[in-house]
C-alpha cells in the first residue's frame, strides 16, 4: 500500500491525507494501524471492486408469485 511506504519515510499525516484523498483522521488512523502492525495491518487484499456488492446494491431477483411479501 502506497500509505506504507510513505509512513517508512517519515512523511507527516497530512501531506499523504493529501495524496491519498483522505482526511487526516483517516491518515492518522492508518498510521496508527502501520505503527502496531506495519502495512499488514491495514488489511487490505485489493481493489473495492473486486469485492461482491452487499446484496442491497444487487439487482433484484425474480418476485415468487404472489409478490413475495
């Protein structure tokens, strides 16, 4: 994770808030998160998008007859 690398080389929270486009709660938190852990510990696997949707974001399914409610 790019935060990682920034963190390593000692930049302040808010220059990299900045770059990520976050706010600088959120750069805290990650620093925070990379201090106890290092970038393991911010438990990021990839891209949003290759994450299923929750299911209030899928399309609807078929309607059972009777409507379904």
């Amino acid at each position: 994770m790019q935060a990682a690398g920034l963190f390593a080389l000692g930049h302040d929270n808010a220059p990299i808030a900045k770059e990520l486009r976050v706010s600088v709660r959120s750069a805290q938190r990650l620093h925070q998160a990379w201090e106890h852990g290092g970038a393991s510990a911010f438990g990021v696997e990839g891209p949003a998008s290759r994450h299923a949707a929750p299911a209030r974001f899928q399309p609807p399914g078929p309607v059972p007859p009777g409507g379904g409610a």
